[in-house]
C-alpha cells in the first residue's frame, strides 16, 4: 500500500471512528479483500442506508452476499454514486468487470461515503428536514383577493398597508382601466341604485333561500347522476371494468359541488349583457350544438293520434236525468 493510499486509510479509520461505526476490527484488511470481504460489502449498503435516510434518494444499495454475481451490486453502486453527485468518474464510468477492483478505489468509494454521510448528519442538525412545518390555508376571501390584484398586475403589497389603502389603490386601477377600454367591452352594470341597510338585509335572506333550493335541485341531479353511472357499471359487457368506471368519472365528479358558487358579488358585477337570454332553439345558439345526428331525416311515420282537439268524450255512463212528462193521452172511452 502506497503513501497516497496509507493516507486515505487513516482517514477512512477516523471517519468510521467519528461515525461509531465499530463493526470491523481490520480495516485494511478488510479494504484489500474488497467483494471478497462481507465486512467491506455491509459497510458500503450500511453508509448508503445512513445517507439514503437524511437525503431521501430514489436509488439504494441493497444486500448482496461475498462470493455470488457482483454485477448487479456494481451497478447499484455506481447508481446510487451518480445520484449523489459523485465527482469520481473511476466510480461510476469505469468498466463494470473492473470497478472498484483496486484497493485506492475502494478506498475512494469508503471515503466518500463516510464524507457525504457526515455532511448530511450536520446539514440535518444545523436545519432539520422534520421540523414542525405549519401549513397556512387560504380563505376564499384571501384567494379571491389575490386573484384580484394578479388580474389588475399589482405586486405582492407590503406587510404595512392597511385595508383602506389597498382598496384605494385597486379603485384607481380599476377606474383608470376601465376609462381605457371600449365600451362595448365592459357594458352598463344591472345594479346601479344604492341600497338601505334594511334592503342589504332582505337581499341576504333573498340570496340564502335561492342558494338552500338550488342545492336541494342540485343534490337531486347529482343522485341522478350517480345513479345512472351505477346502472352502466350493471351491464354484463362492464363486468370487470366497474374500477375503470369509477376511477374516471371521480374525476368529473370530485368538481360537482352541491352549493350553488353564486351570491351577491355576482349580482353587483352583473352586466347588462346578463339580461339577454338566447333560445337553445335560436340560429346563434344552434350554431354550437347541431351535430350530425341533427341532419338525419326521419320519413313518414304513422300517425298515433292522441291530439286532445280531435278526441271525442265518451259516452255517459247513464243518460242523463230529466223530468217525467205528464200524461198526454186523449183517452176516448169505448
């Protein structure tokens, strides 16, 4: 064993000293048997374990016994190495047969783990990776107000404005953008008047039982729904898919919510536009629906009758009742 080599092994002993890694009485013995020595081998899977807990990689080092097909533990090896970064190309590029069969490359091999391994360990002190992490939810509120400002291109506002000063600052935003654009573009608001506190009062109450009677017709669909996708799932042609079923239309149906999402913003953003209602039957709206089935002529059927103009009542039952007439005869007597 050459200087450079002499060196590199006291400090790989140092390491696994520092490390209180006592399982080996021979170090350098145990380095010069390299893949013969199953000491060797557990020191590199058990400092590829340490690092693998604190860095959280995606490649290991598994078991492997000394004596059996080293191929595929050379492989893991240099895996794991390249995922880690490991600037010695020897350790990762070298020819398969030959990798790690020297001792200085193996020594290059113990000392960097045992390296990386003492990095990470002080990395993992000095900043803990499973220190208490306090996950902030955004209100409704917060997020409509931060969608706000990105649409009108406001940067994040500091921690000292107050409420009073941001809106001040969103009005002049809005009033300058919308002195900017066209008019079509915008159009007249349906809600133009002010309103009593009395009148704020009722429209709430309006707005609450409008939302508690559409949520009773929209939960109504909904079990519709669900229902009509769990009679498709009872056909002997979906026998085995049932999974398949489910797994795709819970994407569709996670997005369906029972509560209606409109209320009082909607009604004073409004447009006048939102007065105009479109036949489904009309020209424009047809323009987006018609599909190739709507092309299709149908020819002379019979017809079935059941027009309620043309339909005769039925006959009574009885005859109707009428006063008995008295008798007319003009009885001549014989």
């Amino acid at each position: 064993m050459g200087g450079e080599e002499t060196l590199m092994l006291e400090e790989l002993q140092d390491s696994l000293e520092d490390l209180g890694y006592d399982k080996i009485d021979d170090v350098s013995g145990c380095v010069d048997k390299g893949l013969d020595s199953q000491e060797f081998i557990d020191l590199v899977a058990h400092l590829a374990h340490q690092i693998n807990q604190i860095e959280k990689l995606e490649e290991g080092v598994g078991p492997f016994t000394a004596g059996d097909d080293s191929q595929s533990w050379k492989m893991e090896v240099s895996s794991f190495l390249r995922e880690l970064g490991c600037p010695y190309s020897s350790l990762i590029e070298d020819d398969i047969s030959t990798r790690f069969s020297t001792t200085k490359s193996r020594l290059m091999l113990l000392n960097y783990l045992t390296s990386e391994l003492m990095a990470s360990q002080m990395t993992a002190v000095n900043k803990p990776k499973d220190a208490l992490h306090i996950k902030v939810e955004e209100s409704p509120t917060a997020k409509s107000l931060k969608a706000m400002l990105l649409a009108l291109g406001f940067p994040k506002p500091p921690d000292n404005i107050t409420p009073l000063q941001l809106f001040d600052k969103v009005q002049g935003k809005v009033s300058d953008l919308q002195s900017r654009a066209p008019k079509q573009l915008i159009g007249k608001p349906v809600f133009t008047k002010p309103l009593s506190s009395k009148q704020w009062k009722e429209l709430e109450t309006l707005e609450s039982a409008l939302n508690s009677e559409y949520t009773i017709r929209r939960k109504m669909l909904l079990t519709r729904l669900d229902a009509t996708i769990q009679s498709f799932t009872w056909s002997d042609r979906m026998k085995g898919r049932e999974g398949e079923i489910a797994e795709t239309f819970s994407k569709i149906r996670s997005g369906m919510q029972d509560k209606p999402s409109v209320g009082l913003p909607d009604l004073l953003a409004a447009r006048e536009d939102a007065l105009i209602v479109e036949k489904v039957s009309s020209k424009k709206s047809r323009a987006h629906t018609q599909t190739s089935l709507n092309k299709i002529m149908i020819g002379a059927v019979p017809d079935r009758g059941g027009r309620t103009e043309t339909m005769q009542a039925p006959p009574p039952e009885m005859p109707s009742w009428t006063q008995r007439k008295p008798d007319q005869g003009g009885g001549g007597g014989r």
